[in-house]
C-alpha cells in the first residue's frame, strides 16, 4: 500500500467524501434535528444500539431524547409512495454509558432505501456500502448472510420463539458446542442440529459457500435466500467489486427487523466492523408501512482505529534550522503534494515514531 493510500483521512474529509458518492446515486440528503420524541425510542428500544436514552423536558412539556438513533426517523417519515423513498444522512447520534455517566457523541453517514425492494435496489445499497469503504481504505470486506436462510432453518427445526435469540447468538458467536446443547435441549432432530451448527461455520468467498449452502436448504424459504445472495453477488461482480464479498453467517441481526440480506463491512486495521446493514421490512410493519427497507451505518469514530495518528498524523518528519529557511516550505509541498503526511519542526527529533525523518539544509531535503 503506497503512502497516498496510508494518507491519514479526516472525519471531515470521509464526510464530504461519502455524500458525493450518496448524491451521485440520486439519495436525497435527510436532515433532521437533535432531538427526537421520546415514545419513538421507548417503543422500539430493541432496536437501539444499546446505552441509557438522555432525555428531558421540552418547552412544551413533552418529553424528547437526544438523538440516538437515525434509521428510526427516516422509517418514521417515511409513506408508502409507487417511488422509492432514497435518503442519505450525515449525523451525529448521542449515546450514553449503561455503567457510567459519560456521554457520547457518534459521527455516522448512511443510506436507506424505502421503497419496492428488488434485487437490484438490495444490489445497489450493497454496492453502496463496498464504495463508502472503498473511499476510507484499499483494503476492506463486506461480510454478507440473509436471515431468510436462518429463518428458514430455525422453522424448519422448530424451535420456540422465546428460544431463537439464543441460537441466533450462537450462530453470531460461532460457538457450536452451545448450539448442540440448545439442540438436543429441545428435542431438534440430528440432521437439522447438524445443519444449524454447519452455519455458524460458513465464511468464506461467495463460489466456495453457494454449493455449502445448496446443500443445507431444506425448504423454499431457504432456497429463495440462497438465490437471492447469489443474484446480489452477481450484480456486485458486474461492478468489479466482487472480489471484496464474502459470505458470513456470523453477520446476523435481530429477527424481530430484519428479514433479508444482512452484512457488515471491515477495513484494515480496525478491529470492528466499520459498517452495519440490512434489509429490515419487519421494522416497517410496525410503523403500518407495507413498503421494504434496506439500508446501512457507516462509523466514523471507528474508522480512527484504523489510522496511523500515533506520529501526530505525519508519517514524514522534517527538521530544520531557523537560521535556513528558504526553500523549506516549497520543499514540504512537493511533499504533500506526493500523499505523505508532513510534520515540520526546528530542533531535535522527538520519540515518536515516523517512518521517515529528513533534515533540510543548505536547499535540500536529506535523510537522516
């Protein structure tokens, strides 16, 4: 990776970055303020990220929230129209601690799409959300499932309700070994067990996992989700992004939202997934919308994770002498001007790690 693409990124920079590409597929920009009514998050807490809601007293008297959440809006000013209803945001959601008193304030752009959901528009968020990672780094992934194939193989073991969250984790976690217990706990017939634990097992490049998961479809549900995944990937392959898609069960949402392809994006060098998304008509259904939803987060605090900012942000250190100065700052230009990341100071260097110190002297750049 050359220094151009290592260039450190500024949260504002990825901002204005992200709404370009947003704007040049025809979403609409929504805004909307800091606060939102309070019933909206208490009625659908199980939809929240997690953390306290911070709420307070309007002048009017009606309780409201700091904004924690943004797709809940969009959903709720959302109608049911014959056009799709396609929105991009650039916003800031507040959070705070479930164990302290802290206060968060979390930067995120994202799409939704609103609307007649097909392959195509489930085909474009998707690509969407490889080009938001495409714009922060070189190196990234897009993990994909669909909850219609987990659906499909939870009904047909026949679980209870109040258990599927408990094997949904399991599924998340890859840990087989509860997944038997839940298994043989409820009675679930051996080929099924065998089948559920096989998911939570299932990662890899879309050609190798498409055969896997021919095998493992035991009714149309599951049938259906496996020929949408492969259609979706298809049409991301027309698109030369395809070679950044994997399929991975672990990427699982609540079943109680989301119903179709779900997916989570990685960058290099950030630990956690950078993006989260998917298909969510049930959330809908309970806003007495008949219209499908799909749509992504993409986090801005995250994306510092994977930034080198331990040398101030500069990857090139330049010393000089006060006493010689002309030329110096055409010298530090070319530089930048190059992708690399410039700190300039008089004096001896400092313990901070840089991957390359230059003293100027006499007109000239020299490596030390």
């Amino acid at each position: 990776m050359d220094l151009q693409q290592n260039a450190a990124r500024s949260e504002e920079t990825d901002l204005l970055r992200l709404q370009r590409l947003y704007a040049r597929y025809g979403y609409d920009k929504f805004r909307m303020s800091k606060f939102e009514d309070y019933t909206l998050y208490l009625q659908n807490k199980d939809f929240l990220k997690g953390g306290n809601i911070i709420t307070f007293n309007g002048p009017d008297g009606r309780l409201l929230a700091l904004k924690q959440d943004v797709t809940l809006s969009i959903v709720k000013n959302a109608r049911d129209e014959s056009t799709p209803y396609k929105v991009y945001y650039t916003e800031n959601v507040y959070r705070a601690s479930d164990d302290t008193n802290d206060i968060r304030e979390i930067p995120q752009a994202g799409v939704e799409y609103v609307g007649q959901v097909d392959v195509y528009a489930m085909s474009e968020v998707l690509l969407l959300a490889l080009e938001s990672l495409a714009t922060v780094s070189s190196r990234y992934i897009l993990g994909v499932s669909h909850m219609g194939f987990v659906r499909g193989l939870l009904d047909a073991a026949g679980f209870p309700t109040d258990v599927r969250r408990q094997v949904l984790a399991c599924i998340q976690n890859k840990s087989a070994h509860e997944l038997h217990a839940l298994c043989r706990a409820h009675g679930i017939a051996a080929d099924l067990e065998e089948k559920l634990c096989a998911l939570s097992t299932v990662f890899g490049k879309p050609e190798d996992c498409f055969p896997v998961l021919s095998t493992m479809a035991v009714n149309e549900a599951m049938r259906n989700a496996a020929r949408e995944l492969r259609q979706i990937y298809d049409l991301l392959c027309e698109t030369g992004h395809g070679d950044n898609v994997r399929i991975d069960f672990s990427v699982a949402n609540d079943m109680r939202y989301y119903n179709g392809v779900t997916f989570q994006g990685f960058v290099d060098g950030t630990p956690r997934s950078v993006l989260s998304g998917g298909r969510y008509d049930d959330l809908l259904r309970k806003f007495g919308r008949k219209s499908g939803a799909i749509g992504f987060a993409v986090y801005l605090d995250l994306l510092e994770y994977g930034r080198s900012d331990s040398a101030g942000g500069a990857d090139v250190l330049v010393l000089y002498d006060p006493s010689d100065v002309r030329g110096l700052a055409s010298a530090v230009q070319h530089l930048q001007q190059s992708g690399r990341r410039v700190r300039v100071q008089s004096g001896r260097t400092d313990e901070k790690p840089y991957k390359t110190i230059l003293s100027y002297r006499e007109g000239r750049l020299f490596e030390i």
